[in-house]
C-alpha cells in the first residue's frame, strides 16, 4: 500500500447525529491526502446504517463491540497507514473546510503537532501554549482531536494504555512528550471545534476516576517534581502571592 500523509480515524458508539455531522466534515475537506477510518462499538442507533450509506467517503469502517473508547482508537492505529493520525471522534467536526489545508502549508514535521480548538457549542476559543512543560501537563492536556501523531510514535511509546479509564491520552502525552522527550510543534490556528457535551473527561461524574489516575501516573513517573508543583501550587494560592500578582498587574496597567 503506498504511503499518506494523515490517517483521520473517528470512534463511534450510539451517536449517529454527532458521526454524520464528523464524516460530512471530513469529506467536506479541501484537503484530500488522506486515508479516513471509522471504529464503531456496535451501535444500535443507525450508525451502522450511516457507514454503509457514506462508504463512498470511508476507507474503512467497522461495526463491533469493542472494549471501550480507548480499544477503539487503538484498532483505529492498527490499520492507520498514514505518516501522522488524528483522532476525530463522533460529533468533532473541523473549523473549516480548509481546516487541513491551512495546517499542512504550516509545514508540520515534529512526531506531536497541536493547534488551537474551539468549543463546538459556544465558539469559545482554547489557545494552546507555543511551548510545552510539565507544568502544563499537570494541570491540564492537549486537546488530541486538535493534535496530529506521527503514526511511528505509537511503535516506539506503545498504544494507548487501555487500562488507563478516560484519560490515556493525557497519559501519552506525557510519556512520549514529558518523559522521552518527544518533538511538538505549535500550529497557531482554530484547527477543530471540539464537542464537549460527549465528553467523557468533561463529565463531573468521572471527574474522582481522572484524578486518581492522573496521581498514580505523575507518582510512579514524576515523584519529585509533583512535590514541587505541590509547593508551587500553595504558594500561588497564598493571599501574599496573590496580593503582589494584583500590584503587578496595576503597575503593568498605568504604566501603558
């Protein structure tokens, strides 16, 4: 099979309005040097039906119970053939129709390419940082539907981590990017809008499940400098700190 540049693959279960609103995006794209890949989890709400009826749009597709969301991306990369994948899931759509065309003139050539996303609901925007650390990554994560992986990555860090509930992508992230130093590179652009009301992450009744797991990951990877952000943390939230942080912000104010 000869090579592409990007492998799209969207993961579905049981929400056919949200798949037809991401496979009308993807087709809809400007840019055509890609392979799209569809998972679904055996839905039982019309998805199915949906694949057939855009199979002229999908490369592959695939209807069976699976073990979860995580499973699924990961099935997705066993059959990806692109230099870099992203991960467009039901109700994800692009900001534009020259989403891809505009990233890809960006010159992308890290092993993690991310851009900006917005709220699909709101248009709220999400800017991400220029420059990544593991401050950032203990606070919060890369928006992965607005992240391209080169596809060798997953040889040299593994797949997703299955046992990982809700959050093994963050834990990838900061793996290959934190712990082995794996390349990024910021695009700065609105890249997709991003669905949060199908968001498992999002959700308030996983928000104990995340923490704990996000704890036992910096613990066995990153014991020491958790004690500094813990540090760091206390002080940011001291009345002293936060007191000098509004004097500076004044003095910046009236000396414009």
């Amino acid at each position: 099979m000869s090579a592409i540049t990007l492998s799209i693959i969207t993961v579905n279960y049981n929400n056919r309005e949200g798949l037809a609103k991401t496979i009308a995006s993807v087709g809809g794209q400007l840019y055509k040097d890609y392979e799209y890949i569809v998972i679904d989890g055996g839905s039982t709400d019309g998805s199915r039906e949906l694949l057939e009826e855009n199979k002229h749009l999908i490369g592959y597709a695939v209807s069976e119970k699976d073990c979860g969301i995580y499973h699924a991306m990961n099935k997705g990369i066993a059959r990806a053939r692109g230099t870099y994948i992203q991960f467009l899931n039901a109700g994800d759509v692009y900001n534009s129709k020259d989403s891809l065309q505009v990233f890809f003139k960006a010159n992308p050539v890290a092993e993690i390419v991310y851009a900006d996303y917005t709220d699909a609901a709101t248009g709220e925007l999400y800017r991400m940082p220029e420059t990544l650390s593991f401050r950032f990554f203990y606070r919060q994560s890369l928006n992965h539907q607005a992240t391209l992986i080169q596809r060798s990555l997953f040889e040299r860090f593994e797949l997703y981590n299955e046992n990982s509930p809700i959050i093994a992508d963050w834990e990838f992230f900061i793996r290959s990017i934190v712990l082995h130093s794996a390349s990024t590179q910021y695009i700065a652009q609105p890249f997709i809008r991003f669905d949060f009301g199908d968001s498992m992450s999002n959700n308030p009744a996983n928000l104990d499940k995340i923490n704990r797991r996000r704890t036992e990951v910096l613990q066995q990877h990153f014991p020491l400098l958790v004690k500094d952000m813990e540090y760091i943390d206390a002080i940011e939230q001291s009345t002293t700190f936060k007191l000098l942080r509004r004097i500076t912000k004044l003095k910046s104010f009236f000396s414009k």
